[in-house]
C-alpha cells in the first residue's frame, strides 16, 4: 500500500472538520495560495436539494431541535 492510500483511507475515518484541518494543514506546508482553492461549502452558504411542492416556515432551522421528541415517536413509536 503506498503512503497515498495510507493517507486517504485515514483521512476517510475522520471528521470533516478534522479532514479541513489536515488540508489547511497541508496547503500551509506545500505553500498553495489561497487563489487556487475552492471556496467550502460554509464560505458559500447552504443551498438544499432537490424539488418540494411544500414551503417551511422561515425560521425553520432555528426551530428543527425542537421537534426531535416528535419524529422520535414517529419512527420509534415512542408517546410524546
């Protein structure tokens, strides 16, 4: 197994947040520029996916936790 292989098999197990700090990590060894890299995914905001036919409520996300207790009984069975 070459040390490439090593190394993407053990980057595969981490945390993203772990995989950005090996990367910056490396940018900063190997001297790239920041002009070369692609913007992540927080640097250019969420954007969902796929087609709905429904709308949420604009405060949506602040609000998702909350419901946690529900979906639970959903697919647990559990009473609320």
């Amino acid at each position: 197994m070459t040390l490439v292989q090593q190394a993407a098999i053990m980057m595969e197990k981490l945390p993203v947040r772990s995989q950005q700090i090996v990367v910056d990590l490396l940018k900063m060894l190997s001297g790239i520029s920041e002009s070369t890299v692609v913007p992540d995914a927080h640097e250019t905001g969420f954007k969902r996916t796929g087609k709905s036919d429904f709308s949420l409520p604009a405060d949506f996300d602040e609000h998702f936790d909350d419901l946690n207790a529900e979906i639970a009984a959903m697919f647990m069975g559990e009473s609320l």
